[in-house]
C-alpha cells in the first residue's frame, strides 16, 4: 500500500536524529548492531521484516517442563521458569504496533544505540543506561507493525493537529470522515468501509492490540506471544503514544499482585520524570476489570502477553507534543522521557518484578 497524503508541514522541524522511518530502522539493523544479535521474529503482511534485537545470553537452565498457564495452575510457577535462579533479568521493548506512534520506535532505537556505543541517538554519552541494560537481558523490538509505519507520511507529531495525527493512525471512511478512537476499535480487521488505512494496521487491516490472540489473523502477533512464552520476560514495556503526557497503564485481566507492582513501577517513572520537570498522567489504580463506565474492559494484546509468559506487562503512553496536547513537548524531551523509563525498567526488573509469579 502507498503512504497516505501529507495535509501539514511540521511547524517544528523534526531533528536529523529523530530517526523512525522503516528504512532508516532496516538500516540501523543491517549496518549498526555488533554487539547485539537481530532476528527477524515475523514478515507483515506487506511482505516486511519484523525484526528484534537480542543482547544477553538466555539461560534455558532455568527453564521448566511447564507452560505458564499450567505451572500456575500446579501451583508451582517455577515449573514454567525459575525466574529467582536466572543471573539477569529480561527486559522487553516493544514499540511500534501502531504505525503512527514513532515516538517509541526512536526510543527503542535509541536504547540499541546505547548498548552498541554507550552514546543513544543524540550522540550523547549515556553510560550509566548503558551500564543498568547491562544487567539484564534486553529484548529491543524497534517496529512491530513496519506495514502501519511505512504508511505514515509524518516523521514526528510536535506542533501538528492532535486531529491530522488520528486520521493518519485512525484512518477514515470513504466518505473522508475520521474513525476516531474508539470507534475506529468497532471495525475489526479494518476493510470494507476504509478511505485512509490509518497506521494502527497492518496491510491486512489488523490492530494487533485487539487481534483474536486465540487464533491470531497477524503472523507478529502470533510471533510475540510465542516469544513472551519461549523467553518469558521479566518486565515488558508495550511503547505507544498519546496526546496527553506521559502515562503508564494498568494491566488488565491479570493477578492484583501484578497490577500493585505496576502501581509502584509507575511511582518510580513518575519521580523520575519530576527530577526532570516533564509532566506526566497520575499513577494507574489497582481495580477490578469489569469496572469502566458499565463495561467489561478488553482483553488486549498486553493481557494475552501476561497469561502466555507471566511477568510484569505493562502499556507506556508517550507525548506525541501535537499543538492541542494538554502539555507542550519537544522531540528532546520526549526521547528523554523514554531515557528515564528505561533506567526505571531496569531498576524494578531487578528488583524482581515478577517475584509473586
């Protein structure tokens, strides 16, 4: 499929360094990694590489005869993986999903940097996240949905129209009106009635946070559930983005002892970024999942990640820094913000962000 139509010019030049088109990440991928080793974990249905980036060793001494669903049920989550046994934890990025939300694609970028140079995409030294990432096992996946951002005209989302960027994610019908959200939510996989293809798709029309993860319509999805089970990470931040500052979701249809420690790992990004005066949501409460306005929320594609590999699974809403957001940002302070998560990954990792599976 063809890129969609640019409406706007960005009234805020998008830096040399802000890197998230497709091509620049297939580049990055072939040209720039040494000390990492890059897999491709499955082909979207635009016929494109979905890659990953692996830095650590795994350690299948620790793993048991068990998948998780059944250790649990035996009562005995080591059966699936003893996770107190490995030497490091495993942290997974995932970013991307939504075509449209580069913000997390450049951060993920940026924390591959970091571990091939200890400098990320500025060129800044960045030892210490350097020094924390060698600690665990890190899993970068920079593009999940290469199809939705190869459609993307827009390199970045600061100062343009919070409306321009939902009819680039969201699509619109042939008419020329815009799906919104969540109504673009209501027509699953998107065809039939489709002007734009917005970037939440893949060329086949599949929103992967809502894919039928028991008979998965998307080879990625298929591909990211198997890696949650054979990998089984420690923590997984789901990168997304929003017009609103920074927020950190709960998770939803998973044990209250997991969704009270994503309460505290947000505790620990939010005072990171209040030691750096960037603006975020409030912390994610602890409540039941069929409470929200009357309804039933969805089992999304992050509780589906949860019961295939237990762990902390949680979803980052990055700014976008579009010209209605209830926040100013900039792209340096958005790449930032994406700096201080991942310091704050790495420390609850450790930590054993799992510890109660």
């Amino acid at each position: 499929m063809e890129k969609l139509d640019r409406r706007y010019e960005n009234p805020t030049p998008v830096p040399d360094w802000w890197t998230s088109q497709f091509e620049q990440i297939e580049a990055i991928l072939e040209n720039e990694i040494e000390r990492g080793e890059v897999r491709v974990l499955a082909t979207s249905p635009g016929g494109r590489p979905v890659h990953a980036v692996f830095y650590g060793e795994a350690e299948p001494a620790c793993r048991g005869k068990a998948n998780f669903n059944s250790a649990v049920a035996g009562r005995q989550p080591s059966a699936f993986v003893d996770r107190a046994a490995r030497k490091r934890p495993v942290v997974l990025l995932n970013a991307g999903v939504h075509g449209q939300e580069m913000e997390g694609m450049v951060g993920v970028l940026s924390a591959i940097r970091i571990m091939e140079t200890g400098r990320d995409v500025q060129g800044r030294p960045q030892e210490a996240l350097r020094r924390a990432f060698d600690t665990v096992r890190l899993i970068a996946i920079p593009c999940a949905n290469p199809d939705g951002r190869f459609r993307v005209p827009y390199d970045g989302w600061v100062g343009l129209p919070s409306e321009e960027m939902h009819r680039v994610g969201q699509g619109t019908r042939r008419d020329g009106s815009l799906y919104g959200w969540p109504g673009c939510k209501v027509v699953h996989p998107m065809v039939g009635d489709v002007g734009d293809l917005g970037g939440y798709f893949d060329d086949a029309g599949v929103n992967m946070m809502h894919d039928e993860v028991f008979d998965p319509m998307s080879e990625t999805t298929a591909a990211l559930l198997r890696l949650m089970a054979t990998d089984a990470p420690d923590i997984v931040v789901n990168l997304h983005s929003h017009e609103n500052p920074p927020s950190i979701h709960q998770l939803s249809y998973g044990p209250k002892s997991v969704k009270e420690r994503i309460v505290a790992y947000a505790e620990r990004v939010y005072a990171g970024l209040d030691r750096a005066g960037i603006p975020h949501m409030g912390v994610p409460e602890v409540v039941h999942d069929d409470i929200r306005e009357g309804m039933m929320k969805s089992f999304n594609f992050g509780s589906a990640m949860f019961h295939a590999g237990g762990g902390l699974v949680s979803t980052y809403e990055s700014a976008h820094g579009v010209s209605d957001g209830l926040e100013p940002f900039d792209y340096e302070r958005i790449l930032e913000a994406h700096h201080i998560l991942f310091g704050a990954v790495v420390e609850t990792a450790r930590e054993g962000a799992s510890a109660a599976l």
